[in-house]
C-alpha cells in the first residue's frame, strides 16, 4: 500500500511538473497544428493530381519526388542547426512552406511542371524542420527539469508525439470531411465546385497550418544560448 502511495505521488508530482513547462506546452501545440496541415495536403495530394491536374498516371511520380526532397531537407537539418538559431531556422521554413502552398493556389491545372515543383519544395522545407523539432523536444526537457527540479524525459517525449498523433488523426479526417463537403465521388468526372474545393483544401487551409505555426513558435524562447545557460546550470548542480 505504501509503494502504491508513493507511486501516485511522483506520477502526479511528475506530470505537475510537466504541465508547469510552458516550452513544453508551446511545443505541443506548433506540433498539433504542423501535422494537421501536413497530412491534410499529403492525404490530398492524390486527388489534386488525379482530379485536379487530371493527371492520375503522374501521382506516383509526384508523391515519389515529394518523399525524395524530404529525405534531402531533413539531411541539411543538422548543418542548418549548427549556423543558425534553430527556432528562428523553424519559424521561417514555416513561413516558407506557407508561401509555397498559397501559391499553389494560383499554378493552372496545365502547369505540370510548376506543380511539380512547389510540390517538391515545399516538401524539402516543410521537412528540413523536422529534426528540428526533435531537438526541441530535449531542450524542453532540460528546461523543465533546471524550473521544477524534476527531470521527466519520457514524459515531455511522450506528450509531444501524443498531439503529433492526434494532428495526423484530425488532419486526415478533416481531408474526409472537406471531399464530403465538396461533394466528392470517387472514380467519376468531378464537377468545377468540386475541383476547386480540392485545390483550396491542397494549398490554402495546409498554408494556415504552417502560419499558426510558426505565429505560435514565436512564444518558445529556447533559444540556443538560452539552452546553453541552463545546461551549464545543470551541470553544475
């Protein structure tokens, strides 16, 4: 009885403390709302080419050059870390990943190679910030543990991929509910209204996910030599 006391009293110290962090909190959120865009424009990456661009034999070509210039972005994270302050490096591949999308907005459906393009792009920014956020996730750590004096690794982890998760589940049922409201039907000439509800929903609504974004990043205040400082303080405690 008194190990099961105990427990549930560092359970609720530890997660006291997890709420405390307010870098934590900031985190959650940028990442709730960075995959709910993510995965609304890549679940609707195919319909745009299939019903938009009227191009279906291209969609496995344009999804393949989309994972391509993603393995490349993440790649260049690190060297981009090392040069530059990282949330300033986040915010503004948001800002980029944005624009991009709100263009796409304006390519013609004739335009292959343009959409092409801002597809590739957009991947090869949007994911060059990935490693970023991991990175974030142990500087959040550190941060709580140098405020609350209590060190709760796998939970900080554990809380950030929960609303990772939860982004990936609301970004794609909000691209099933969007392709219902744009009366979608599946294998059939899709009308006008519908082509273009497609098209607003692949570029428009993902580009207010990455602004939300990085307007919310904005409040996250680790910088690299604020991280440096408590570190040190660790360290030497």
């Amino acid at each position: 009885m008194f190990f099961r006391h105990k427990r549930a009293y560092t359970t609720a110290k530890s997660v006291k403390a997890l709420i405390k962090n307010d870098q934590w909190r900031t985190l959650c959120l940028a990442a709730f709302f960075l995959l709910t865009g993510q995965v609304l424009r890549l679940t609707l990456a195919v319909y745009y080419v299939k019903y938009y661009l009227g191009r279906d034999d291209l969609i496995t070509l344009f999804m393949t050059l989309g994972v391509a210039a993603s393995m490349v972005g993440c790649a260049l994270a690190q060297p981009l870390a090392k040069r530059f302050c990282k949330i300033k490096a986040y915010i503004s591949l948001q800002v980029i990943a944005a624009a991009i999308c709100g263009f796409s907005y304006f390519i013609s459906k004739d335009s292959l190679v343009l959409a092409f393009t801002a597809f590739i792009l957009w991947k090869f920014f949007l994911d060059m910030a990935t490693p970023l956020l991991w990175a974030k996730m142990a500087d959040t750590i550190d941060y709580g543990h140098e405020k609350t004096g209590v060190r709760i690794t796998g939970l900080v982890y554990s809380g950030v991929i929960f609303f990772i998760k939860m982004g990936v589940a609301v970004g794609g049922a909000i691209a099933g509910w969007l392709l219902s409201f744009y009366s979608y039907q599946a294998d059939a000439v899709q009308t006008l209204d519908t082509q273009h509800g497609i098209l607003l929903s692949f570029t428009v609504l993902p580009a207010f996910g990455s602004l939300f974004v990085a307007y919310i990043m904005k409040k996250y205040t680790l910088t690299n030599q604020v991280v440096e400082n408590i570190q040190s303080k660790l360290t030497a405690s």
